[in-house]
C-alpha cells in the first residue's frame, strides 16, 4: 500500500531512542558516537511502500460472529488475498514521484517547465499494447531496485523493457503509432533505462545503446514534420530532448546533428517570446560541437589553433548571457540556514531562477562555459608554453566562477527554495528527507559531475558536490550518481585525463 504519513528514514535505534538521525550509512554517527550496534537507515523503498498483507490478513480474519448468518460456513484460509499493489505499479509510482516533475511547482507561472511532466497525459491515452506504460514501470523498477538491492525488482525491470522493446516494434510498424507522442515519449525514456542498466549491471554497452535511442527520438522528431508543435506536451518533448543530445555529444567530441537547427526552428512559433534564447543558444552548441569535433579528427594539440578557434565561442556565450531577457536573469542569496549549509549548499550561496527550465539552460550554459576553458587550459599546460599565461589565468578564473555557479542551482533545483505566488522566497523542505521527490536532481548529476572535475575545484568543493550526489542517488536510486560520489572521493582524476570519463569506472556498485 502506499504509505501516505510522513515516515520516519531514520534507523531504528535512533527512532526507538527518540534522537534524530543523520541518514549516514552504513551506520549513522549517533550511534557509532554511542557504541551502539545500528542497522541503517531505511531503504527508499521501505519509506514509499508499507507492506500491509499481515494486517490486512488479520482484518480480514477478524470479523465477528455477528456478521454472519447460523449456516455460514467458515472462512477458508485459502480465500483470504494479500493487498498489494502490482510490481509494475511499484515501478511507475517512484518514476512519478522521482522523475516527473511540474515546472508550476517551482514558479508561479502557469507557463513553466519541468521534467516528464507530460507523461500522466500520455499514459492516461496511451492504448493498451503501448510501449509507454512498460518503460516507465521499466526504469521506475529499475531505480527502485537500487534503492534497496532489490533482486527481484530488478529481474521485473528487464522482463519490462524487454516488452516495451516489443511493444515499440510493433508501434514503429504502424503508421498511426510510428510517430506518436506516446513512441516519441518511450523512445527517450529508453535511453533513460540504459543509464539505469549500464550502472547496475557493469554493461557498458548500454551506453551505445542509449546514444541509439536518443538518435532514434530525433529521427522521430524529423518524421514528425513542423507541424507537430501543436500543443505543450510535443514541444516538452523537444525540449528535452535536444537537452540530453547537447549533453551527449559534448561528452563525446562529436558533432551536434545538423537537423537540431532545422527542428529549432519549427519550435519557434511553440515558444513564448522571452524563451526564443534558447534558439541562440542551440547555435552556440552546434558551432562549439564541430569545433571540437574537428580539432579531435585533426588531432590538434597546439595551444596557439586550439585557443583561437574556441575563444570565439567563449565571447558568443558572453554575448548571449548579456542579452537574454529580463526573465532569464538570476538572484543571488546566501543563506543563514546551517543544516542546508552544512550539507547541500557551498559557501551558503544559493540562486534563484524564475523557473525549472531557465536554470537547466543556465547549467547548459554552464557546461559548454567549461568544456571550452578546460579544453584551453589543458592545452597550454601540456604545451608549457610560457606565452599563453595571462590567457591561462583567464580561462582559470572562468572555471572557478562557473563552478560556482553550478554549486549555486542546487538547493533551487532540488527543492529547497521556492517563489511563492507574492515572488517572496520560501524554504520548503528538510534537505536530509529521502522520500520528498527531487526530480531536479536528474538534471543536476552530469553539470555537478562535470563541475567536480575540473582541474580547478578545490578538494573541499569536490567533497561537497560528491555529497549531494551521494544524497541525489540514494532519492533517486540512481547508482550513477553514487558511483560518481565513489570516483570524487577516491582520487583526483580530472576531465582532462582522458575520455573515459564517460563511460569510465562507474560501476563500483555492483
């Protein structure tokens, strides 16, 4: 059943002893303060299901003679049903509460966007042998699992996904279904189940496949034609997407897809007048990309081509940050709230967005910022050349800033800080509690990953950003945040070490 009280996560002597708890695992401090023998905090699954079966069982047999008739016979044990929701259910009720997201929750404009926040409505139509239903219980079992080791759940999520795969196949061979909202919507929630499936199980195959559903939702975007932005729901879809193809390919080095321009254009009459900038900022990304791609194809090393061609893209982003309209602007606060600070926040800074969606893009800005700093610096200090040393100096200072910066989105990106409708800011919710949803936390994984890497963050930032990594996966069962936590607290491997920071060594947990 689902446990609709507020829990307590805390482990049980804590709970017994009526102390708060810490969450930390795999003992919490006050009771290794106190040499008592701590069994750990609940698991995230233990917060959001309450297996009820015995009481039911014992409601069911309890009833009074009074409520039968003389030549009643007696009740078979046999017909008494344990009450429990479907596993697939289990699956899809954390993807809700965990990964879908109404951008109207962080803003009082009706017009703001968040994450998934289409796919009840999409669920709700879709028809019975659809792929959607399947991958969204899919990837909701599969992070679910995480949380709690569950074997089981995670064997549910593979039978899943192997019959969305089926389900797809069949919907792609129809020429109603082929270029559904319901297909697009499927298509890039398996690239979301890859990511779940590479971690977990070590296969790091799943990250090609990923790229392959994420390639897929475009073409599906390019069959869909112009006049598929006919509503919120396709340009949602758009949006995200051409978020996470931006994200992959400056990982990888490659080229941005041409079409994305093409597609951009026919989300602009979808977008309201003051989100027209993030069209720009699509063409930032695509020069930036085949850039980058083709200094990787020429192999070119020298400090001297590598600076000249990617200065021009760190004066377009200026160009682009003084430009943008006066919603886009953002608030710097500091805050006096010590459990945040201690834990969540770095040096008690934290910025405030109009909404959900600009301070994604802002982190997008953020990241390409990065890319091209620590592709400059790398460069000039492979070379040691001496005559680069003010524009090393440069491009250190711009690293540390958008770092900081990054750090800076978290506490409003989880949900720690929010406008209520008078604009005033508001605290509203306790940073430590595991079962309040933080769907902004998938967004934040790759910029904060990204922001620890770079040469330039001290240790104690880094420890900072893995700790909240550490709490965004143990929310979210996503073990590719925690593993990231594992590679940020182990050693001082940089981004500039090589490429395999990618796909590199997250599979610790096992």
């Amino acid at each position: 059943m689902v446990n609709t009280g507020k829990a307590s996560h805390g482990c049980a002597v804590c709970r017994q002893r009526r102390i708060k708890c810490d969450l930390a695992r795999p003992a919490c401090s006050q009771c290794i303060k106190a040499g008592w023998e701590c069994p750990g905090p609940k698991v995230q699954a233990d917060v959001i299901f309450k297996d009820q079966t015995a009481l039911v069982m014992r409601k069911a047999g309890s009833d009074t003679p009074n409520s039968w008739t003389s030549d009643s016979a007696p009740r078979s044990p046999g017909f008494i049903r344990a009450v429990s929701p479907p596993t697939s259910d289990r699956g899809t009720a954390f993807f809700m509460h965990q990964y879908s997201f109404s951008g109207n929750a962080a803003s009082n404009l009706n017009k703001s966007r968040g994450l998934h926040e289409y796919l009840p409505n999409l669920l709700r139509d879709e028809p019975g042998n659809g792929p959607l239903k399947a991958i969204v219980a899919a990837a909701g079992l599969a992070a679910l699992s995480s949380t709690g080791n569950a074997k089981t759940w995670a064997a549910e999520s593979y039978r899943l996904y192997n019959q969305a795969i089926r389900q797809l196949q069949h919907a792609l061979s129809g020429s109603l279904t082929a270029c559904s909202d319901g297909t697009l919507a499927a298509m890039m929630l398996m690239s979301t189940f890859e990511i779940f499936k590479a971690i977990a199980s070590g296969d790091l195959d799943s990250m090609k496949f990923y790229w392959d559903h994420t390639i897929a939702a475009g073409r599906c975007i390019g069959l869909r034609g112009p006049a598929q932005f006919r509503g919120d729901v396709q340009l949602k879809m758009f949006l995200e997407l051409r978020r996470t193809i931006f994200m992959t390919c400056h990982q990888l080095q490659t080229s941005i897809p041409s079409e994305i321009e093409t597609w951009s254009s026919w989300a602009e009459s979808a977008l309201q007048p003051d989100e027209l900038c993030s069209n720009r900022f699509t063409e930032i990304n695509v020069r930036l990309s085949n850039i980058r791609a083709g200094l990787k194809l020429r192999g070119v090393t020298t400090p001297k081509t590598i600076i000249t061609e990617l200065l021009p893209i760190e004066e377009q982003l200026n160009e682009w940050k003084e430009t943008v309209p006066r919603a886009w602007q953002i608030e710097t606060f500091r805050s006096t709230d010590q459990d945040i600070v201690s834990t969540k926040m770095w040096q008690s800074r934290y910025d405030m967005y109009e909404d959900f969606w600009k301070a994604v893009v802002w982190n997008g800005f953020r990241a390409v910022r990065m890319v091209v700093h620590e592709a400059i610096i790398k460069a000039i200090v492979n070379s040691r050349a001496m005559a680069y040393q003010d524009q090393l100096q440069l491009s250190v200072a711009a690293l540390k800033e958008t770092v900081d910066d990054v750090c800076a989105s978290v506490p409003y990106l989880l949900g720690y800080y929010r406008r209520d409708g008078s604009g005033s800011i508001a605290q509203t919710q306790e940073p430590q509690s595991a079962s309040l949803p933080i769907p902004g936390g998938w967004l934040l994984v790759w910029p904060l990953f990204q922001a620890a890497m770079v040469r330039t963050t001290p240790r104690s930032q880094r420890d900072c950003i893995a700790e909240v990594l550490r709490h965004i996966g143990l929310t979210m069962g996503l073990k590719l945040a925690i593993s990231m936590a594992e590679v940020l607290a182990k050693n001082d491997t940089i981004l500039a070490d090589g490429d395999s920071w990618l796909t590199g060594d997250f599979t610790v947990l096992k």
